[in-house]
C-alpha cells in the first residue's frame, strides 16, 4: 500500500501523505479524492500516474491507474520518504567533513553545487545518482576527484553488482552514506506533512553538516593528480 505521493501545481512537484490528502478532501470536496497523483519514483520523468483507492473494508491507498504495468514492473516499487528527505538534506548542504570509514581519513568539503538524480550512462544501462556535488577542500581529494564527487544513500539498498562496476568503469567518484537509524524521520509516511518535512530536513542538515559518516566505493585518480 503506498502512503505518500508527488502531485502538481502548475509545474511544481509537491508530496503529500495519504491522510493529509483525505484531510484536505473534507475542506475541499471533490478537489482531493479526484485528482492525479504521481509515484515516488525519481527523477520526476519517472512517476507514474496514480489515484486515492478506497477498498470494500473502506480503507485508502494510493494506487497505480491502470494501464502501467510493465512501467510498475521495470520500475519497482519507487523511494521511500526516508530516502528522499535524507537525500534531499545533503543536497541543501553548504559544508560537511567527510568522515570515509574505509579510508580511515576526515575531508572537510565546501559543497559549491549539488544536484539530485543526476543522470549517467554507460553502454545500454544508464543510473541516477542521488546527489552529484560539486565541491572545494584544502585535502588531496580537490585535485584527486577533479573537484566532484556523487553520494548514493543506503537506506534499504546498497550499491553492489552491475550498478557498481559502471560506476567504477565511469570514474566517477562514489560515496556511499548509510541513513543514520538514530536520526531516523518518526512520522509514519502517511502522516506527513510539508511542515514536518521541511522540519526534519533543518534538523538532518545541522547533524550532517558536522559530520557525514560514509565509505568510498569508487576512488578513481584523475589526470590532474596522477
């Protein structure tokens, strides 16, 4: 049962969780239940259309229209809240030190630009990053990473296999950041709202801000450095 969605207003994405859009349906009649939602999928290009479904027990989801079944298929079942606010946290970064667990090293970065989902291609395979940066340090890792490297958030899936080889093959540097239990989002997906959200992304960026606990997967050399 899908909880949260993406809906448009005009041209802008905004989320909403499945209660927030019930409660808004008794202050708007016919302006909630009826309208189109999108699938949590990223990037935006991805999400598949979708509808408030009342079941014959009188419970609500989201639910896909039909019709979108081999997308639904090849796609899988889309991210999740705890994902995207914690993706989204580190994008909203100005600062950090990077503590790589496997290197055994502190980088303090400037983070000059980032960009969520930001899109490669290898062969016939293409993958979207979660957060490509764009960054300056006084470390070795400046010249080293050529100044960029992309941040791939484990929450209930690692980077392993095909996925990772490209990106190696890429040389594109990779960092992986687990999603800190500890720091977790509480409100159920459901519950959520744009206030709680925005709430909880001030709180991670003040954490994250100190320190990003993470482990270097791809460690290519650029021309510069070498």
């Amino acid at each position: 049962m899908k909880k949260w969605a993406f809906y448009k207003e005009g041209e802008e994405w905004r989320k909403i969780g499945l209660y927030a859009a019930l409660s808004k349906e008794k202050s708007e009649p016919g302006q909630w239940r009826r309208r189109t939602y999108y699938s949590t999928h990223s990037p935006a290009s991805s999400r598949l259309r979708m509808h408030i479904r009342e079941s014959s027990k009188g419970t609500f989801s989201f639910a896909y229209n039909r019709g979108q079944e081999t997308e639904i298929e090849r796609l899988g079942g889309g991210e999740s809240l705890a994902h995207y606010l914690y993706k989204i946290a580190i994008s909203e970064l100005s600062h950090t030190t990077l503590k790589l667990t496997n290197f055994k090293e502190e980088v303090a970065v400037q983070l000059v630009n980032t960009q969520t989902e930001r899109r490669v291609y290898i062969d016939d395979r293409y993958y979207d990053l979660d957060v490509f940066v764009k960054f300056t340090s006084q470390s070795k890792y400046q010249l080293k990473w050529n100044g960029e490297f992309a941040i791939e958030v484990h929450n209930t899936n690692p980077v392993v296999g095909q996925k990772l080889k490209d990106l190696k093959a890429l040389r594109i540097p990779v960092i992986e950041v687990s999603a800190n239990k500890k720091l977790a989002y509480k409100t159920p997906e459901e519950y959520s709202t744009p206030k709680l959200e925005r709430d909880y992304i001030d709180f991670l960026k003040v954490r994250l801000s100190e320190y990003l606990w993470s482990k270097v997967l791809s460690d290519p050399k650029s021309i510069g450095y070498l």
